[in-house]
C-alpha cells in the first residue's frame, strides 16, 4: 500500500514539474528575471533539462539516479527563487514530495533514516 501511494506522489510531482517545465517554454518571463537578461535566453534549455530529469525519475531502471538529478534541480531551483527575490515554497514542497515518495517506494532512499 504505501509503495502505491509513493507512486502516487512520485507521478503527482512529477507531473508538477513537467507543468513547469511547460511553462518556460510558452509563458513569458517572470518580471524578477528583467534584472538578468542573459538569463532569460536560458530558460528553454533550463525547461529542456527539467523534462529530461523528470523523465529519467519515472522511468523504473533509472528512477534512483533520475531521483538525485530532480533533487538537485529543486535545490537549484530554491537557491533561483531566493536569488531573484520570489518565493522558494514551491520548490522547496516539491522536493519534499520527492523525497515522502521515494521513501514510502523503497526504505532505503531515506538516507540517515534507514534502518
């Protein structure tokens, strides 16, 4: 039961992030990032960089490495938000989605938490 429901939320997330991953490449710039001009030619390939992490987190034979990437992309995402002045919530939600996901999926992606 609780592997169904980690999968559950590792779909739910996962598909968050693709929604945003959507949106870098058919919404506008948000008006923080007119502060950085070179950045916002960036954000396709940051878009591109998110599907493929995604992908590579909900495919089972590359779920774990796929795992770390997402990770590592929301805490990137975070260190962005607070940079540019917005709010980290959102990032900081769906990293921790990801992580109750992976651990009710396999006990031993909880790090110092494992028994």
């Amino acid at each position: 039961m609780n592997k169904k429901i980690g999968l559950g939320l590792q779909y739910l997330t996962a598909l968050a992030l693709l929604g945003s991953a959507a949106a870098k490449f058919f919404a506008p710039p948000a008006p923080e990032m007119n502060a950085f001009p070179h950045l916002i030619e960036a954000i396709p390939y940051i878009g591109a960089l998110e599907i493929l992490v995604v992908l590579l987190w909900v495919i089972p034979q590359t779920k774990k490495a796929g795992f770390y990437l997402v990770c590592s992309y929301l805490g990137g995402a975070i260190c962005a938000h607070v940079f540019t002045g917005e709010g980290m919530i959102f990032p900081a939600i769906f990293l921790a989605l990801g992580w109750v996901a992976m651990y009710l999926q396999d006990k031993n992606m909880s790090g110092p938490l494992a028994k």
